[in-house]
C-alpha cells in the first residue's frame, strides 16, 4: 500500500511540477529536475538509493497528510495542487517584477 501511495504521489505531483515549472525559455525543467535529485541524493554521491528515494517521498507523503491520519483524501491532494500553483503564480509575478525596469523622470 505505501508503494502505490508513493507511486501515486510522485505521478500526481512531481512529474506535473517537472513540466510546469520551467521559465519562458524552457531551461527551468532541467534545472527543477536537478534541484529535485539533489533534495533526494543525502549522502551526495551523485545517486539515488532506494532509502533515499523512499525517504524523501516519505516526508512527501507527510507533507501532502494534513491531518496526520495516515492517508491521503482527494482533497488534501487538491489543496497541495492549488498551493502549489498559487506559488508558481507568485514566483511568475516576482520574476516579472525583476525584469522591469524603472525609467527616471
């Protein structure tokens, strides 16, 4: 059951963030894909084991179970979707924010 569970975490939320969360050029998906095996690679030996695989999807698992009851309800997986998203906005309206310049008067 906990490996189903995992399995569909990782479908539900991290391939959808893989292809989502890049920048107008398209180098973020790279860079999010990197950033996300450095979060699981604990022992930085540039791989994954199986415990830290497990590990880090764990703790995904945890994040995603609000009420700590030891399961998932549809919606607390929607609300970590639109909590997720709701960043996404934010990080586009700061990165708008820093590409505009100011012109003096």
């Amino acid at each position: 059951m906990k490996k189903i569970l995992t399995i569909l975490s990782v479908l539900t939320f991290v391939i959808p963030m893989f292809l989502f969360a890049q920048n107008n050029d398209g180098k973020g998906k790279k860079l999010m894909a990197a950033d996300h095996f450095k979060k699981m690679d604990t022992d930085n030996d540039k791989k994954v084991s199986k415990e830290e695989w497990q590990k880090f999807h764990d703790g995904f698992f945890l994040e995603l179970d609000k009420d700590g009851d030891g399961s998932i309800s549809f919606d607390e997986l929607k609300g970590k979707q639109m909590e997720n998203r709701d960043k996404m906005k934010e990080n586009q309206k700061q990165g708008k924010k820093k590409n505009q310049t100011t012109i003096p008067e």
